[in-house]
C-alpha cells in the first residue's frame, strides 16, 4: 500500500496534487510520501514483533538525511557502506550505536571514522580487512566490534549484478573458511567478536534463499559456539524485494515468521538491513515531456517520447533493464500508443521504458515514473553535465524540498584551469 494515487483523474501524492508541486518546484523532482515511508518502516520493523532485533535501514538505497530522520524518529538504524553514509546516518540524528558497516573495500580512513563514531559493527569482509581494522584499532587504543560478512553460496535468483551471495560474487568470506578468522578475531587485542551478517542480494521475491542461508548461518553459529565463541548479534542483510510490474514478494510479514520459524531457540539478537522494500513504492520520479517524434524505418514506424528525465537520473532502467510503471499526472483517458520514453543524453541505452502503451501524450504533460525511491537519486549522476535533480517530501498537504536541485554553478565545484606558463 502506498499514498500515491488518482483523485479525480489527477495524480496525488498523500492529500497533495502532483502537478502542483511541479509547478513551484521545477521538473524532473524526485518525491516521497512521509505517510508511505513510515508505514514501511513499521511494516518491516513490527513484523518481527517483540523478537530482539534492530532494523538498520540501507542508506545506499535512499540517502537524503530527511529520509534517514523519520526512520531514526521510529527507532531505526543504519547500514552504511561508505564513511559518506557514516556521516550522513550521523548528521540525521541515527545513533552510531544502532549503525552497522558493511562493504568490501572500507578505507583506513573509514575505519577510523566508524571507531570514533563509536558504531555498532563493522561487518568485515576479508582477512586483510580485520588485520587492517586491529591495527587501526589500536592505534586509536579502542577495541572494535566484529561481524564476519560470511558468503553462504546462495543463489538468490534475482539479477546478476544484485546477486550477492553466491561464491563467483566479491562479496564476503567462504563460510567454510571463516571459522579460521573468527579464531584470530577472538585472539586479537583490539577486536570483539560480536557477531555474523550475511547478505544475499537485493530484489529476493522468494523466500526459500534467505531461509538457505539462515540454515547455514544457524549451523556456523552452532560450531562457532562449541569452540567457545559465542555470536550475540545475527545480520540477515536486506533483499526483500518489491513489486516493480507483477513481481509476487513476499510480505515482510511472511518473511518474519519464515525467519522466526526457522530460527528456533538460536538466541541472538537479530539485525536487518532491508532497503528497497521500504522506499522503493515511497518515491516516483516526475518528468516533463520534451517532444513527441516518430521515425519511420519502412513498414516500422516507432514512436518516442522525449522527457526532461534521463539514465543520469534514474540508472536502473539502462543499467538492469528493470521495468518501472509509467503514469500520465493527469489522466485524461487518451487512446493508447506504444512508445519509447526516452531522456535527452546521447546514447542509444538512455531509455526510462521501451515499447511501452501509454496513453497518448503531449509536449508540456507531466509522467510519474512509478517505484523509483530505491536506487533512484541515489545512483543518480552529472552525466552530460546535467544538474542533480530536486528531491521532495509530501506531508499530507503541505510539501518540503528536501534537497535542492542543483545550480549550474555547482557543476564546476572544485575545478580549475591551471595556470599555464
Ligand atoms: C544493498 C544492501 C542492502 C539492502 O538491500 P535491499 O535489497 O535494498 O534491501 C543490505 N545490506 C547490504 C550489505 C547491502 O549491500
């Protein structure tokens, strides 16, 4: 369920008009519905109900520090994977406490900045990365809290660059070689071991690999525990996916009691890391179209629409040929046609949606790309030199420019010519 729906042929954002905010804020506008992003939120978290666990929002799916506020205002938690995220979970106001490190190729750098936060865990990836992260440690005469990310070769059947979790993928450490680590963790000065995460890959809409891995998980754990190292906190990562077109996933609900199910009387205290599925229906994209424009190819006569919105904008249907739902703001009930949607870069692959019905549209109208809040701005670029787009929170009626588009001037930020001789 989300707050984007028609009243009275036009498209409505909670109790706002789209086409309103368009007119004061400018297109192309990323926005979001606070109503949608809370009620996501408490979907996930309360599904779990009085289980111990901590959901630790992926920033990476939705940054704006706005966002990160109303989930941190709910009791959520971060999962970052760069010190920028560190610092924007920071600035919302999520504590260090509830914030967990994930990625493969953390920085000493970073690593520093996560120990001085003082944060959860860092979820460590590779062997070079713990001894990079006692060394860091004690250096800062601290001691850092340890999760070994552990690889379960998983097939999450989901897209290939979202898949995670199988051994060919760069993520984490061979379940079968991770008891050696979790030895040498517990031997080093400045490390505390306090837990394992797992995380498979993203857009999951089954339930049966995360159940896989957990079996896995629950059996390492079990070992790890005999040899007298004792796991308090359980990562199960994100992955629950959404529905983009007829995707079925599973509710959050129903991937809880799958979870609960299968976890028995393992006693940890749980974490998740969902990202998608709490902002993915929360956001849409709103374009301006350009121009309309056929060209014929001698019986083929193929139609495009040319919007202000482009793959630098929202990457996801070039980069993984993903489908997202293209609403006219104003229904007027025009006849169908079938068009390209495409955005004003120089290349073949900058498509929002190809050989797609549409109702007839015209220079000047509005279009809502539907379920772009995950992955959407935040993959977003300058690419072509176009300015960062505006993103937008809608409060019921009134509505906030939560970033601002971006100036011609802030463009060029930080170049310079040099000074020839
Ligand atoms: C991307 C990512 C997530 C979030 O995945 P979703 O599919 O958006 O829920 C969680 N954990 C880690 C480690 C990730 O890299």
């Amino acid at each position: 369920m989300n707050h984007f729906q028609f009243q009275n042929g036009t498209l409505h954002c909670e109790e706002t008009p789209v086409s309103e905010i368009a007119r004061t804020v400018g297109t192309p506008f990323y926005l979001y519905s606070r109503a949608t992003l809370e009620r996501h939120f408490k979907a996930f978290d309360q599904s779990f109900g009085d289980i111990d666990h901590l959901t630790c929002f992926a920033v990476k799916a939705c940054s704006n520090i706005a966002v990160l506020n109303l989930f941190a205002k709910l009791g959520g938690g971060a999962d970052i994977v760069s010190g920028g995220e560190l610092f924007r979970a920071l600035k919302a106001g999520i504590p260090a406490s509830k914030i967990i490190y994930s990625g493969v190729g953390k920085t000493e750098a970073e690593l520093r900045a996560g120990l001085t936060a003082g944060i959860l865990m860092f979820n460590v990836e590779s062997a070079q990365e713990l001894e990079r992260l006692q060394r860091v440690a004690a250096d800062m005469n601290v001691t850092a809290p340890v999760a070994f990310r552990v690889n379960p070769d998983v097939d999450p059947k989901t897209h290939a660059y979202i898949s995670t979790g199988l051994a060919k993928n760069k993520f984490g450490i061979p379940i079968q070689e991770a008891g050696e680590l979790y030895q040498q963790a517990a031997a080093m000065e400045h490390i505390t071991v306090k837990g394992i995460s797992c995380h498979i890959g993203s857009q999951l809409t089954l339930i049966s690999p995360f159940i896989e891995s957990l079996v896995k998980v629950k059996a390492f754990v079990g070992q790890l525990n005999d040899q007298g190292i004792s796991i308090d906190h359980i990562d199960l990562g994100g992955g629950v996916g959404i529905t983009y077109d007829g995707e079925q996933p599973p509710h959050p609900q129903e991937y809880a009691r799958a979870i609960k199910d299968e976890l028995g009387d393992l006693k940890a205290t749980l974490i998740f890391e969902p990202g998608r599925v709490i902002v993915g229906n929360a956001g849409i994209l709103i374009t301006e179209v350009q121009y309309t424009k056929s060209n014929r190819g001698g019986e083929n006569e193929k139609k495009f629409v040319v919007v202000d919105a482009a793959m630098n904008d929202l990457t996801r249907p070039s980069l993984y040929d993903a489908y997202h739902r293209i609403e006219p703001v104003m229904d007027q009930g025009a006849a169908h046609e079938r068009v390209d949607i495409v955005g004003p870069i120089c290349e073949t692959g900058d498509f929002l949606a190809r050989d797609r019905e549409l109702p007839r549209v015209e220079q000047g109208d509005l279009l809502a790309v539907m379920s772009a809040g995950a992955y959407g701005f935040t993959m977003s670029s300058n690419y072509n030199s176009r300015p960062r787009v505006a993103e937008v929170l809608v409060d019921g009626t009134s509505h906030t420019v939560i970033r601002e588009r971006e100036t011609l001037e802030s463009l060029i930020n930080g170049e310079h010519i040099p000074e020839y001789k």
